[in-house]
C-alpha cells in the first residue's frame, strides 16, 4: 500500500482541502496521511476566517511523520505564508521525497484570499523547483507565469513558462475556459490533453 502525506488546510465542510485529500486517498487504496497548515471555516457557500498553524507545530507535523512512516509522495495544497513555505521547503529538501505535487492554492471560489500576496513569490521560488507536477487553475497559471491565458490556445506557452521557473511538469486546469474544460499536462516534450465537459452544476465546492 502507498503512503500518502498531504500538507494543507482543514476545510471544516469537509469538500476541500484536508478533508477532500483523505476522502480522495482512500478512495484509490492508498493510507493517507497530514499535515495541517490552516484551520479554516467554510462550506459550499464561501470562506469566513482562516487561522494559520504556526510554522515550528507544521516542521514538527512534517517530522513526525517522516521519522516514522515511509512517504511514496506528498501533495501540498493551501500555503498561506512565506514563513510557512520555507518551512515546508526546507523539510521537503532533507527528506528528499521522491514525488511531489503542488496545487498552488491562492483564492477561493467565493473570493477568499488564501495566499498572501508576499508569499506567492516565496512559493514559486521555492516550492516550484522541488514540484514533481504542479497543478494550477488558469487564475493561479497567470500569477505564476505573469501571462494572461483565456483560451485553449495559450495554455501550453503558460506551461511552458511555469517550467522555466523549476516544475518537472505541469497540469493546467481549463475548468475557467469559455465552452471546455479541457486540461493540459506538459513536461517539456510531451504534451497531453484531458478533454472534459463542462457540467452545469452549482456543486463547485472544492473543485479548485
């Protein structure tokens, strides 16, 4: 059986972060496991107060586990503060896992600020380059890459982009596309397309 660590925040509704990693592991066999970087209070309808973890209780999280229980792959979700990115960088680098995915969660559907505007620079510099795979929506795809991307067409040149910066390979998420919902995943020599159809559902909870 794999072990699985995600780092991320408690999504207190359950739908989303924390909560959702588990359900997700379980789901495809494997023991999940976490470490929690915000406590926050939201549900289907928005998030209404986040509480950040202190950065030495997510060092001491993140030892505990890796001192004791083998990690096949870690997936690091919200990370709201540089101090807190280091941290995770740090520990991530004496480790040395082998795979690592980052969903570099900045806003919440309802409008939420889940990444401070001082940290998404400490995350790209120092979270991308340990990144086996990074997944952002197009939103998230423009901040990282500082270019604009609305259509199918221009979603391979922000991977392109997000690349240089340090990820191994990208997913870019087309869920924000106008008519599809087509994802892209890139790793510099091959480029592969997850078509998808948009669902009309107000069911969006968590689905980044």
């Amino acid at each position: 059986m794999k072990h699985l660590l995600t780092i991320a925040g408690s999504d207190s509704s359950g739908g989303a972060g924390i909560q959702a990693d588990l359900k997700t592991f379980a789901a495809h066999g494997t023991f999940g496991m976490s470490v929690i970087t915000a406590v926050t209070a939201q549900n289907t309808q928005g998030v209404t107060m986040v509480q950040d973890i202190d950065a030495g209780v997510i060092e001491a999280q993140i030892d505990a586990v890796f001192d004791d229980i083998r990690v096949d792959a870690v997936k690091i979700g919200m990370v709201s503060r540089p101090e807190i990115i280091k941290t995770i960088a740090d520990r991530l680098r004496y480790y040395k896992p082998q795979i690592v995915v980052l969903d570099p969660v900045m806003i919440s559907k309802s409008g939420y600020p889940l990444l401070a505007p001082e940290a998404c620079a400490t995350l790209v510099q120092e979270l991308l380059p340990l990144a086996t795979l990074v997944t952002p929506n197009l939103p998230e795809a423009e901040v990282i890459s500082g270019m604009k991307v609305t259509m199918k067409e221009e979603m391979r040149p922000v991977a392109e982009r997000i690349l240089e910066l340090g990820a191994k390979a990208v997913l870019v998420k087309g869920g924000h596309l106008n008519g599809s919902a087509d994802d892209l995943l890139f790793d510099g020599s091959t480029e592969r397309w997850f078509m998808g159809d948009r669902i009309d559902t107000k069911n969006t909870h968590g689905t980044g």
